[in-house]
C-alpha cells in the first residue's frame, strides 16, 4: 500500500480554517465512504484494504460502523451547518461484503449526520461475487440510485493473471440484476493492458460490457503498482510491464467500439450513455468540489485544504471512540496548487477548460497544441480548452504545457 503523503499536523478537534468555510453549498458537495475491508488482495491492487486474516481481532465491520458514524457527526460539527450531501459515494475495499443490510446502514448515517438532497445521487461499489437479486433490492430500497461493478475483463486468463475471484460472466449477469431490480444506472469497471490480454480478449470484453446494457463504463490503463503481487512478478520477469503502444491500442478500440454504441467519452478514462448517466460524484473531484472522505484512509477536500485520515482500521476506530479527529494531516492548496489542479482536471473531462483559466503563455501553448493535433481547434475559438482524440493519449503532456 502506498504511504500518505507528507503535511501539516491536522488539529485533533478536525476544525478548518475560516477561510475554507468560505462559499460551503456553493461548491458542490459530497461525501465518500470509505469500506476497507475484501475477502481477498487482488494482485495489483495497493488501496487501503485488509482481507479478515490481515485483521485479526483489531477492527470488525461494527467497529468500522461506530467509527464512520462518530466521523460523521464530527464533519457535521466542523462544518456547522453542512450542506445537504448531493452525491454519496461508497467505494473500497469491497462495500458489498456489508451486505445490503449493512450499507442501508452507512446511508443512514449519512443522513442523520450531513443529510441527503431529494435527488441524491448514491452509489456503491460491488464485488459481482458479493451481489444477488436480493442484495440489489435491499440496496435500492434503503436509496442507492447507482451500482458500479468491479469486472475489470470478461477474459478467465486476464482475471487470473489480476488474481480477480469473480468468474467471468458474473459481472454482467449482476448488472443484468441490478436493472432488474430498478437500479437504472449501473457502471462496469475495465482494465486493459494486463499482460497476455489480446485485442479479441478485449473485444470480448467489451462485448459482455454491452450485453450487460450499463449505461456507464470506466477503463483503466494496468498501472504496476509498487509493493503489489504483480510488481513482484514484473520484477523478477514472470510477467512483461505493461507496454505503452499496447495501451494506446487498447484505448482506441475502447473508445470507438463504446461510442459506436452510443456510449461517449465525458473524462478521459468514463464514458457514459447520457448527461444523466454521468457520475456526479466523480464530476465534483474534477471540478474541485468539497467532498467529506470517511473512512480509512480517506481523503477530504473542503475550501482548498485537503487532509487525509490515518490508515488502519483499528487506529482509526480508536481515536474517534476517543473523541478525537482520524486526520493523519493536511495541506493548505496555495493559489498556484490550486490552478495546477484546475488544469489538470478539468482537462480531461469534454467539455473541456474555460481559457480564462490560463495566462497568457499558456494561452499561447493552448494554440500550439491546437496547431499540433492535441485541442479541438473549434472549442479553441469557441473558449475552451478541450482535448482530441490524440491530445486524450498524450493528456499528461498537455497539461505539462499549459502551466509551463
């Protein structure tokens, strides 16, 4: 798992300078919850999870519960009076492990503590092994209005090369479910680029991807993160890094075979059906929102300060039941972080970045990329910034000459 980063001590009472309360229900606002519990480590996974053995007796699923509930009623406290939450977000980890029972369970507490808009927009991450018909209504009567299920490859040799446990086909057969059971909203997650995944692997993936009928679909570059089981066998050559021309391949076929099927790129790595289709919760990161992040682990935004709880289920559990913050620490976003992240973000999405965000140079490199292939020359002197299909490939680079 990768370390937190460095910061400033964050105060034990979680209070936030003034300033950061500045504007709060004017931004967008969200909260994401944080489940970090799986039944197994998928071999390129390095987010803050723990199988049961990894546990032990130091943290259970009702020791997590007290802890998100108390988290909750801190960021209430600190915010004063929060807005009502807009959009929900329950990732992990394996959220369905809870069960739908238990996940009607993290949703009311969410609304007794910061409160729900009518048209909340509430999503869950599910382990397709970890779903049912019955899971699905209990989930949609407590007031999930979003499912989003970890499929990654419809290929058995690219989920076991993943150590991914579900079978192949389970995935859709479970977002077949989930609509069944009034979920009309449903997303499947793709990773492309696993080592000995071929083009026809890929194709059929995105096939299954269609026959699910999911009206969202997320796809992920393989990135070989360090400290993972896959690190360690690229290390020591068992299995080949990822290949860059492979990816761009990959991606290609990716966004045309979706947009032919009349799913359209909104950011970089989502497409999606529809406006309503899209993820709000994801749009407020991207168009720097405030967000609560409870949980282990998890990150906060609000105001331009951003701060991060300590890791482990159990230390976490603790200082709440102690009354105190789980912030490890935090950052004050300076002016310059703060537009470098605009930038960044806001880039990758189609409709692009307002040029007003940009000085003068990088208004002008805003014309070379243009001249070179990489920005929509129309969007350009139309007032914004927005990506090609090539400048998607090469997003990174843009932005490096945007805020040279």
């Amino acid at each position: 798992m990768p370390a937190l980063p460095d910061g400033e001590p964050a105060p034990r009472d979680g209070s936030l300078p003034e300033t950061a309360l500045r504007g709060l229900g004017e931004r967008p606002f969200g909260v994401y919850v944080h489940v970090p519990f799986c039944a197994t480590r998928c071999g390129y996974c390095d987010f803050n999870t723990y199988t049961a053995g990894e546990l032990g007796s130091a943290a259970s699923p009702e020791s997590w519960l007290a802890g998100l509930r108390a988290e909750l009623d801190l960021a209430a406290r600190v915010l004063g009076e929060p807005p009502a939450a807009e959009t929900v977000f329950v990732g992990g980890g394996t959220p369905s492990l809870l069960g739908a029972d238990g996940l009607a369970a993290v949703l009311d507490v969410v609304r007794d503590s910061v409160g729900l808009v009518p048209d909340a927009e509430v999503t869950t991450e599910s382990n397709p092994e970890s779903t049912s018909p019955e899971f699905f209504a209990g989930i949609r009567a407590a007031g999930y209005t979003r499912v989003s299920l970890g499929m990654q490859s419809a290929a058995p040799h690219v989920l076991a090369t993943l150590d991914r446990t579900h079978t192949p086909g389970r995935a859709v057969a479970a977002a077949k479910e989930a609509h069944a059971e009034g979920f009309e909203h449903v997303n499947l997650d793709l990773i492309y680029g696993t080592p000995g995944e071929t083009p026809d692997d890929l194709r059929a993936s995105l096939a299954a991807v269609l026959d699910a009928g999911a009206d969202h679909v997320s796809a992920y570059a393989l990135i070989v993160e360090d400290g993972t089981a896959l690190a360690r066998k690229v290390r020591s050559g068992e299995l080949p890094a990822p290949d860059d021309d492979v990816l761009a391949a990959d991606y290609e076929l990716i966004d045309a075979t979706l947009a032919q099927a009349g799913l359209r790129w909104y950011e970089v790595s989502n497409w999606a059906a529809s406006a309503e289709a899209r993820c709000r919760h994801n749009l407020g990161y991207w168009r720097a929102g405030d967000w609560w992040g409870a949980g282990p682990g998890a990150h906060s935004h609000v105001g331009g300060v951003r701060w991060w709880n300590v890791k482990h289920p159990a230390r976490y559990a603790a200082l709440l039941a102690a009354g105190e913050s789980p912030a490890a620490a935090r950052e004050r976003l300076s002016a310059a972080d703060q537009h470098l992240e605009r930038v960044m973000l806001e880039l990758r999405l189609a409709d692009g970045l307002a040029l007003d965000a940009l000085d003068d140079t990088g208004s002008r490199e805003a014309r070379r990329a243009a001249a070179d292939g990489l920005l929509d020359p129309g969007a350009l002197a139309a007032g914004s910034a927005v990506l090609t299909d090539r400048g998607r490939l090469l997003a990174d680079g843009v932005v490096r000459r945007l805020v040279a």
